[in-house]
C-alpha cells in the first residue's frame, strides 16, 4: 500500500508498506526497524514479538516518544503485559497494531507533529 506525502520533506515518513518490506523515505527494510520523525534505527534487533523484551523497549524509550505504535506483523499480537507496564511506568503509552495499521497511524501523528515512535516488527517470513 502506497501512503500520502508529508508536507515536511525532513520528516521521517512511511512512504510505502508491504509484508516484509517497508519504505521510509528513500530508505528500504526488510527487518525489523524504529523511526521518529527525525531519527531512525534501521537495525531494531527484535525479530518477532515473542522476543520482545524490556531492551527492546528502551530502545525505543530512547527517542523520548508521547507513544510508541508497535506493529507486529500482519497479525495483531500482543506482548507481555509487564513490557507494556515499563513503558507504562514512564508515562509512555504503547499501541499494538498491525504493521500497515501502525504505519498509517504513524503517518498521521506525525502531521500532528506527535512525538510518536513507530516500531515495526518485520520477520524473514512475513507472517
């Protein structure tokens, strides 16, 4: 699915998903991956959401978010509730979501220019 222009060309945008595959701006990922509007973490080192664990999370705290929308997959999975908790005991809230859902989600917080971070897990097999 293709996605809108952000008015803000310096802003980190999802440009395109697809299983396995993502495009923000002129980056393309095929593994799991982190973005804020100015930061981006190309290397998220968590490959399905059975191996999400609090690292993972401050990983993500790092971008100093207002929330973090986590795509996990083409299927919505939901993580331990303690990881939940952690970020929750930040002020930080955490919105599981379907990749393509987190990724529209994201584009349009961040039009609203939201401290958001999207992290998306994306595994070899594309479930």
């Amino acid at each position: 699915m293709k996605f809108t222009e952000h008015r803000d060309s310096q802003v980190y945008t999802v440009k395109q998903y697809q299983p396995g595959l993502v495009k923000i701006n002129d980056f393309t990922l095929n593994h799991s991956c982190a973005i804020s509007q100015h930061e981006i973490k190309e290397d998220w080192d968590c490959p399905d959401i059975t191996s999400l664990n609090a690292s993972h999370l401050d990983d993500l705290l790092a971008f100093s978010p207002e929330v973090i929308l986590l795509g996990t997959g083409e299927t919505q999975r939901f993580p331990d509730p303690a990881l939940l908790a952690h970020c929750a005991a930040q002020g930080i809230g955490v919105e599981v979501m379907t990749n393509l859902a987190a990724c529209r989600t994201y584009n349009v917080l961040t039009t609203e220019d939201r401290e958001v971070v999207l992290a998306l897990i994306i595994s070899e097999d594309a479930d």
